[in-house]
C-alpha cells in the first residue's frame, strides 16, 4: 500500500499553466455575460493568474494568445508577471479571427494568405524571444464543411511546408507544440483532427515538435488515457489543454464532468514518465495546462477549482500501488487489477491535501481563503471604466 507520505514529495512537483483568456469574459454564440471585476488589461489578466498561484502554488505561468494578449514590450510584460508572482508561458498562435482566414491559414491556396499566417507565427516566435517562453502552441481552425470543396491531400502538403517554415525559425531551446481537433469551426474535414495527423507532422519536424492534447478535442466515448499512453511510449507528448466536455469543446473545469477520467489520464502520464522534474532536473517534456472560458462561474474560482482538481485527481493516481497491480496482471487476476485501480481511485484525499497545503504554507482550503479575502471585492471596486476584455 502507497500512503499520502510516500507521495507528497512527488505531488509537490505539479505545476499547472493557466489561459490568459479563462479572465476575460466568454460564452456561446448565444451570449457574452459581462461580470465585475472583469480584466481590462492583459497586466490585470495576469494579475488575476497571479493570484490563482497565491491560494493554490499550483499554477505558477500563464499562457498568452496572440494577438489577444499584444503588447508593445514583452519584456516589460515578463518583468511585470514576475513581480506578480508567475512566469509567462506557452504563446498560442491565432489564424482564426481574420477574414483572410475563411478558406484557410497555412492550408490556404494563395500563397499570400499563407506566408500571412506564417508571418503571423514568426512574429510569436518573437514574442517568446522577449518572454522567455520555451512552446509555441498551434491550434489550426482550418478544414472545409463540404465535400470537395478543398483538395484535402494538397492542404496536407501546404500545412507541413508552413509548420516546417515556422519550426526552422525556434531556437534550441523552443519547441512547437501542434494541437489537434475533430471538427469545428470547419466540420466535414479538419486538416489536423487527431493525434495521429499530429504526430505525423510533428514528426516530420523534427525532437523539438510535439503534439498538444486537449482534452476536449475528441468525439465521445474516446480512450483518450491511451492516446496518452500511446504519445508517451513515443516520446512525443508535448503538452495538455486540460477542460471538461460533454457534448463539443465544451472547454468546462476540468474534472467536473468526469474525474475518474482525469484520474486514469494522470496513471498513464504518470506511468509514462511525463510527471514531475526529470532526473536531471530540467522541466518534463509534458506541459499541464488548462485550456478553459468561464461563461457563467466566477473565472477566478474556476480556475482554482480546476487547478484542484488536477492536484485531487494526480494524489490519487500517484497512490496507486503499482507492484500490487503488476503482481495481479502477471496473475492474470483481471478482478484484483481493477479492484486495486479503483481503489486508488476512490481514495479520500481531502484531508491529506489541506494538511499538505498548510505544510507548505498555503491554505488548507484555497477556495475559501480566496474567497475571503477580499481579493474579488478589490478589483470589483477598482476595475471600474474601461473596456472588459472577452475571449475574443
Ligand atoms: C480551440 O478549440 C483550441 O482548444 C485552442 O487551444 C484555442 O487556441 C484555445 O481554446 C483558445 O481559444
Ligand atoms: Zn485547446
Ligand atoms: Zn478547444
């Protein structure tokens, strides 16, 4: 049996990047809810981060979208996110709110649209220069909605010579992490809509291209810890967007529609090296981030309740007694097995976890400290004028 004291050191090594957008204000296509408090500014944006990893020490960056999130001096930006308390983390790319988009970015027929988009993605690769940022996340909008509308084989071609353009100008130490997702907005085709397309590019590109999982990106009912496992075993996991869904990319809290998914997704990154420090202390190839809007909770408690769940979740996975569970599947003892996965699964880790809290000097209870203290009230009171940032 595996105790809470066999894994606090471990546990103490997760590190969750939150989305600068989950601050600002989004919804359906239905509605926009404006709230209180809301951030006008990309600093206010990352104020709000900032105060996630005071209750939590859980989330220490935070990921910027370009051009949401432009500003005139990164570096400025860099300095003012450390006074703060956190780094700036992963640049998303965005290829899909111009009109030169419609059709495509790096898949597009007109070689101008295309070298726009990758102009576009050099220009982030600058902004990581300034911030210090190792990935650059691409998340592509691109398909069509009828059949034989695109030659989807010659999209496939420009696609790998624009990623291959754009990941010749990372530095060493830069990465490009290529997302993947099964439809929307384009719905009869998606150029990249799974791990597999993904991978292939990424592996075209070379060690420092990987693929990004998001959680959200695939059609019901997916083994999604298997193609954790399956990423891992190939040494091309190169990042999550942690959300929930039930229906689309519904990108809800994480672990709120199904924490005994999140929980076998944490044993197979766990299982497959991509939690923690490596041995040589430099960061792990997998980054945990969140990838989530708050369209009808408060976005600051939706956040540490998401950055909660991944910690209950990751305690619980990192209790499984895995010699146990060796020595039943060796047996061929197909109930044990699964009697000793659920076991780890059902663990009550709550009590264990406030008193890990307070040992490191946080709040037992982060929620409830955040709540009380004053924080929500203070930018209520002084975000007041101005125009309130959305998601888009
Ligand atoms: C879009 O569905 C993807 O999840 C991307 O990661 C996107 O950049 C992000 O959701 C912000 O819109
Ligand atoms: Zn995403
Ligand atoms: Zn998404």
């Amino acid at each position: 049996m595996t105790s809470f004291s066999d894994i606090s050191d471990r546990l103490g090594d997760l590190a969750i990047e939150v989305p600068s957008w989950a601050y600002g204000n989004s919804g359906t296509r239905f509605k926009v809810f404006g709230s209180a408090g809301t951030p006008r500014s990309v600093e206010e944006k990352i104020s709000d981060a900032a105060a996630v990893h005071r209750f939590t020490g859980l989330a220490p960056s935070v990921a910027l979208h370009i051009p949401w999130d432009h500003v005139d001096d990164f570096g400025a930006l860099s300095t003012y996110a450390k006074e703060q308390g956190v780094e700036l983390g992963t640049i998303n790319s965005n290829t899909f709110q111009d009109d030169d988009y419609k059709l495509g970015a790096l898949t597009h027929t007109d070689p101008r649209i295309r070298q726009k988009a990758i102009d576009h993605h050099l220009a982030c690769i600058e902004v990581m220069n300034q911030t210090g940022s190792r990935d650059l996340k691409i998340w592509l909008a691109e398909g069509t909605n009828y059949p034989g509308q695109g030659d989807i084989r010659a999209r496939q071609d420009r696609l790998a010579e624009g990623l291959r353009t754009i990941y010749d100008q990372l530095s060493d130490d830069q990465r490009l992490v290529l997302e993947y997702k099964f439809f929307e907005p384009a719905f009869y085709h998606t150029d990249v809509p799974d791990w597999g397309t993904s991978y292939a590019h990424v592996a075209a590109l070379g060690d420092r291209a990987m693929v990004c999982l998001d959680t959200g990106h695939h059609a019901p009912g997916t083994n999604i810890e298997f193609i954790v496992a399956q990423l891992l075993r190939l040494g091309k996991l190169g990042s999550f967007d942690f959300n929930s869904r039930f229906y689309a990319d519904d990108d809800l809290i994480v672990g709120a529609a199904d924490p005994f998914q999140l929980f076998r997704i944490m044993v197979e990154v766990i299982r497959g090296g991509g939690f923690g420090a490596k041995a040589d202390g430099t960061s792990n190839d997998v980054a945990l981030m969140l990838d989530q809007c708050h369209n009808i909770e408060a976005k600051i408690p939706g956040q540490i309740r998401s950055v909660l769940n991944v910690q209950e979740m990751t305690a619980r996975a990192l209790l499984l007694d895995t010699e146990s569970l060796d020595v039943a599947r060796s047996d061929g003892d197909v109930l044990r097995a699964n009697e000793i996965f659920m076991d780890a699964f059902y663990t009550d880790v709550r009590a264990d976890l406030a008193a890990f809290r307070e040992e490191r000097g946080l709040p037992a209870d982060p929620m409830r400290a955040y709540l009380a203290s004053g924080y929500q009230e203070q930018i209520e009171a002084d975000r007041v004028g101005g125009a309130q940032l959305s998601w888009t």
